[in-house]
C-alpha cells in the first residue's frame, strides 16, 4: 500500500510541475529584438512634380529641399475635407503630408492639398 501512495504522490507532483511549467508565457524574441515602429512625421510644401507611375509626388519644403513622398494604396489623399486620387493633384498645390522615412523616401499615410496662392 505505501508503495501505491509513493507512485501516486510521485505522479501528482510531476504533473502540477508540468502544469505550472507549461502556463508560463514565453518570452517573444520579436519584441524584444526588433526596432519600434518610425514615428510618423509631417511634411509639408509646394507640388514640383508628379510620377504617377512610380506613385510619387517631389515636393519643395519650407527649407527649400526636395522631398519625395511616397503614395500608397492605402494613403488618404484629401483636398477640402474631401477624398481625391493622386490624378487630381497638380503642380503648385500646396501639400501637407503624414509620412514615415524610408530610404527610399517619404511614405505617405495622409495627403491634405490646399490650392496654390493667387499672391505670387
């Protein structure tokens, strides 16, 4: 009989080791290892040109730079609160654009488009 009670005292206690072992939560070597997100940024300037087969839009910001944003499928383009297509924008409207650096340039999550000034 206490042989009995050894084999099943035995079995309980590597089975509530096994349980306890197993509920652990494993640690997620992405999380750790992988860079945050890039915050996103905002752009703005004057349209200089237009590639519609590239999904791209070079603009000059405040400084004078050219700065190529990148257009996605999914990037909201908006001018006057409402939705257009990249065919719409036109050379000299101004932009201001939430974007993410890539190095390949500025991907574009939002576009609002106001027109150019008429006081030039």
């Amino acid at each position: 009989m206490r042989k009995y009670m050894l084999v099943i005292c035995a079995i309980l206690c590597f089975g509530l080791a096994g349980v306890a072992v197993a509920q652990e939560k494993p640690k997620d070597p992405q999380k750790s290892e992988s860079a945050p997100p890039p915050a996103a940024k905002m752009r703005s300037g004057e349209i200089m040109s237009i590639d519609a087969a590239k999904n791209e839009v070079v603009i000059k910001d405040e400084a004078g730079a050219e700065v190529h944003i990148l257009i996605a499928t999914s990037t909201k383009i908006t001018k006057a609160g409402k939705a257009i297509t990249l065919a719409d924008l036109k050379v000299g409207d101004k932009l201001a654009s939430e974007c993410e650096d890539s190095p390949t340039g500025c991907k574009a999550k939002t576009i609002a488009i106001t027109p150019p000034s008429e006081n030039k």
